[in-house]
C-alpha cells in the first residue's frame, strides 16, 4: 500500500484516525500510528475479501440462471 493511498490524522483526545482515500468505508482509530496503520491494513483486506466474496455470489448466482 502506497502511503498516499491513505491518510492517518491524530485525534483531539490523543489516538490516531485512519482512513483510505479512496473509499470512505475503510476508516478506523487507534491509540498509537502504528496501530491505527496495521487496523487499516486489515479492514481494506476485509473489505477487499467481501468484494470477492459478492463477485462469487453473483457469479454463482448469473450461472444458476442461464443454466
């Protein structure tokens, strides 16, 4: 991941805020920068896995229909 992909901020109350440019949905805080990174780190890969996972479906399920 680039580090211009993403931005991370510190809070008023101390922590981090971490978001993904590109998508509004991959956000979190943390209480260190190193953490607020490897928590961003993950939600992009579950964010990225969930795609997948819809592709899958809607392939299974555009199969099932012309079959």
């Amino acid at each position: 991941m680039n580090n211009l992909d993403y931005v991370i901020e510190p809070s008023k109350d101390g922590g981090y805020f971490a978001y993904f440019r590109c998508n509004a949905q991959c956000k979190t805080y943390a209480a260190t920068l190193e953490e607020a990174l490897d928590k961003l780190i993950e939600n992009i890969n579950g964010y990225v896995e969930g795609m997948y996972l819809v592709e899958e479906y809607n392939w299974i399920f555009t199969e099932s229909i012309f079959k």
